[in-house]
C-alpha cells in the first residue's frame, strides 16, 4: 500500500516538474520588445552611458504640460487614446517607471514609491520642465500623489485615475485578480518567476475592465511580453511581495496637497475600491471627484472619450487665462 502511494505521489511530482519546464519562459531582449513596442518618438533617459527610462514628449513646446504615469506592470501603451486626444493642445509627457514597459531597473531592492517619484522628477528635469499636470493611474497615481507631497512648487495640478495607497479594510481587497493574490504569497512568486503567465494575466486584465470584452490578444501578448524583459519579472515580484518601500496614505498628509485635484474612479474597480476615490476626494482639499458608472479600474481605455473630455474641462480651468483687472468689471456706459 505504501510503495503503491509512494509511485502515484513520485509519478505526480515528475508530472508537475514536467509541467513546471514546460511552461518557463526566457527573458526577451529589451532590442526585440523595441522593435515591437518602442514609438516613432520613443525617447530614453540615460545614466551613466547606460539606457535607463523610456519615455515620450511630444506636443507644442509652449503649451501647458502633462505628465501621465501608469500602473502595475503596465507601461505607457495605457494612456495611447488619451494622448492621441491630447496631444494637439497639450505638450504631453509619458514614461514607463523602471521595471515596467521598456525602461530597464534602476535598483530593484529599493524599488518602489520613492523610487518612481524620483524617476518623474528626473524625466522631467531632463526635458527642462519646471510646472506640469501630474496624471496618476492605480500604483502610478500613488506616485502622483506622493509626488505632490515631495514637490509641491512643481505642480499646476493632480489628477488621481483610480489611484492605489489606501490601506485595504476589512473584505476589500477580496475581488482582486487571482494572479494579484497569488504573487502576494512567498512561495507562488518563487515558483511562478519564470512561468508563462499569460492566461492569469488574460484573467487579471478582464477583472481590470467593467467590460472584459475589451481585453483582446495583443494586449495580453504587450503585457505578457514586457513582463519578460530582462528583470522586469524580478521588479514586478518584488513590488507585490510588501518588502518595498510604500508610503500610506492617510488624511493629515493628503490634506497638505494644495495643487487642484481631480480624482477619477471606476465605480465597479476590483483592484481599488470606488471607496478609496471618495477618500481621495474627502482627504485633499478642494479636490473634484468623477465617478464613472459600469468602469473599472482603468478608465483611460474604457471610456477614453469620456474621461478626457473631463480632463479637458478640469484643465481648461486650471489654466484657464486670468481677466486683467480694468477687464474684471464693466466700464460706465457699457
């Protein structure tokens, strides 16, 4: 009886090891995922001799200027719709944080929320930007707010797309994508390093829209591709096992954010509770808050339209052209 158990749990273990080989994946060069992902403008920052940050400026150099930072193990692709309707009357500025996209790792045992805040600033000191709209989606609206805590003389505005860094309370946090839940735990990131994750990331993108119709393969293969750039699986695993460096938001340091604030929230996000936005929105003072119906944790791809025509309306107040004086009040005999 023994021996007969011993052969079926040996025989399930060559199978899973057998399983384990055949799905690993190799790294794919940084040269090959450019020559699919890379833009006609694609730009990198450099230190040292080395390639380090992928970015893009474009738009008219006198315009008003913003800056959009992604999420969690997305890139820059996420913002295309909104850049395209932006870009005419805007000079707009996107990157991939280090780890994500096309941007190598700058250090990935201090990877994390001050990191990225300080690969914003270093982009937008390389282009000579002094004041800008700092746009944030999910980790990368983390950075943002950070951000307008660190340098809050840089900022025109902040504007918060379902942005991350509230602590979870009791039962939120339960309708995350399996493939989240699984990188939180030790052993998962250990064995699933290396793997082909491209159907837990084909389920984690459904859970990410309200309609999980708009995942469609080349998005899956984008993400599932960058993924494997050389340390990006590291980066990514890093960032998921709590060991990095994170700043919490709470309300007395969000309330001291002075720059104009518009907060947008899917009002059906699994990854950050259409709670959290409200709780951005009540912490910073003054700030405005859209909450999209049926929208989920990325707005700027599944009502690209929508949410920026409400950017747009956001922006055309902060930089809306101050009235001289004489003009403020009407002449005798007008």
């Amino acid at each position: 009886m023994f021996r007969r158990f011993l052969v079926v749990l040996l025989t399930v273990g060559v199978i899973l090891t057998a399983g384990w080989y055949m799905l690993k994946r190799p790294d794919i060069s940084y040269n090959t995922l450019e020559s699919v992902y890379s833009y006609n403008d694609s730009r990198f920052l450099k230190s040292g001799g080395e390639t380090q940050i992928h970015f893009r400026d474009i738009g008219p150099r006198d315009a008003p200027v913003i800056v959009l930072v992604h999420g969690y193990a997305a890139s820059m692709h996420t913002w295309d719709d909104w850049v395209k309707r932006l870009r005419r009357d805007y000079r707009v500025i996107s990157l991939d944080l280090p780890g994500h996209g096309l941007s190598r790792c700058v250090d990935n045992n201090a990877i994390g929320i001050e990191q990225f805040v300080d690969t914003v600033d270093r982009v937008v000191t390389t282009v000579d930007v002094r004041n800008f709209t700092l746009v944030g989606s999910s980790m990368g609206g983390h950075s943002a707010w950070a951000y307008a805590l660190e340098y809050p003389e840089k900022l025109d505005a902040l504007v918060l797309v379902d942005a991350a860094g509230w602590p979870d309370e009791k039962g939120e946090g339960d309708s995350d994508p399996l493939i989240f839940k699984l990188l939180r735990n030790g052993v998962a990131r250990k064995l699933m390093k290396d793997l082909d994750m491209s159907a837990l990331i084909r389920s984690g993108l459904e859970k990410s829209f309200a309609d999980p119709a708009l995942v469609d393969d080349p998005m899956v293969e984008r993400y599932s591709a960058l993924s494997r750039a050389p340390c990006h699986r590291e980066a990514l695993l890093k960032l998921m096992s709590g060991a990095t460096t994170r700043v919490p938001a709470t309300s007395e340091a969000l309330a001291r954010i002075s720059a104009p604030t518009l907060v947008m929230q899917g009002e059906v996000d699994n990854l950050v509770p259409a709670a959290h936005g409200r709780k951005f929105a009540e912490a910073i003072p003054g700030a405005e808050l859209k909450l999209y119906p049926n929208v989920g944790h990325i707005p700027q791809e599944e009502i690209g339209e929508m949410s920026a025509d409400d950017l747009r309306a956001f922006l055309a107040e902060v930089y809306a052209p101050a009235l001289p004086a004489e003009a403020s009040a009407p002449t005798e005999g007008e």
